[in-house]
C-alpha cells in the first residue's frame, strides 16, 4: 500500500484558471511596482548629482511619493467602482 | 497572493513563475539602468573612452538609483496591502455588475 493515496494524487490537479489568475496578479503588482520606482526617482532623485548615497531629503521625498502613489491609485481606483455603479 | 488558495502541485508552478519573472525583471532592471545612467552621464562624443568624470557619474548614479529602487520596495511591501484590498473590491464590484 502506497502511503501516497489516492486522494492525495486528486488534490495535484493544476487548475490553469488558478495559474492564470497568479500570474495576472503578479504581473499587476510588477508593473505597479515598476511604475512607482520610475515616478517617484523623476520626482525625487537627481541622479547626476549629490552622493552615491541618498540624504536624508531624498529619502523622505520617496517615502512621501510612495505613499502618495497608493492614495492616488486608491482614490483613481474609486473613482472607477462609482462610475460603474452609475451605469 | 494568498498562498492557502492554491494546493501543492499549483503553488509549485506559481513558484516558478515567480523564478522566472525574477530572472526577467533583473534584466529590466539591468538595461533600463544602463539607459538611464547612459542618458544622464555620457555627454563627450569627442571620444570613444569614457571619461574620469562620466565613470564618476555612473557609478554615483547607478548607485543612487538601486539604493532608490531598495527604500520604494521596503515602502511598497508595507503599503501593498491596501492595495490589493482596493483592486479586489473593485474587480468584484465591476464583475458584479455585468
């Protein structure tokens, strides 16, 4: 007797619907994320200039832009809930 | 991405999707600093080396830019929560609706 049972070989099924959700997440939080550090260093970093390291000014200026960027895409994210609300 | 939705064989898949897109990202990250660091320091086309001080500003620049890139991931992580929260929300609102 196998101590792999048969119900165990059940719950290995791939469901390509789960896999595909995953990835559409994962590409969603990537681009988020990669979108963030794009604006926040236009907004906040020279990057010609100053040290090799970040002072004290350009650290809280990304800190600030951060989370302005989540507040934004929050308030964008219901401005669109209350239009298709409307329809 | 809560990894109890998904079962074994699934999360193992998901983890190398992961891997991958690690692996792509990387490279991203590694040309788009060139380019950045590219547009930003190299300015004597009088010459084919690369000057002391275009060295110089390259590596203060790349510098910069991964320490940057290193603070928003921390702030990210802390807030990303929030997010996802909202994109649900509206994702099932939207679907509800139609």
């Amino acid at each position: 007797m196998s101590y792999f049972g048969g119900g165990n070989q059940q719950a290995q099924t791939i469901n390509p619907q789960n896999i595909a959700m995953a990835e559409q997440e994962l590409e969603m939080v990537t681009d988020l994320f990669n979108r963030i550090v794009d604006s926040c260093q236009e907004k906040c970093i020279k990057l010609g200039e100053g040290q090799g390291d970040l002072n004290q000014q350009d650290s809280l200026c990304i800190d600030n832009c951060v989370a302005k960027f989540f507040e934004t895409n929050s308030k964008v994210g219901e401005k669109m809930q209350n239009m298709s609300q409307q329809q | 991405m809560d990894p109890s939705k998904y079962n074994q064989a699934e999360q193992e898949q998901i983890r190398a999707l992961i891997e991958q897109k690690q692996v792509s990202d990387f490279m991203n990250l590694f040309t788009g600093l060139t380019d950045r660091c590219f547009k930003e320091c190299a300015y004597d086309f009088r010459t084919k080396a690369v000057t002391g001080r275009e060295a110089a500003c390259v590596q203060k620049c790349a510098d910069r830019f991964l320490k940057h890139s290193e603070r928003v991931s921390t702030r990210f992580a802390e807030l990303s929560e929030a997010v996802s929260r909202t994109i649900f929300y509206v994702v099932r609102k939207i679907e509800f609706i139609y």
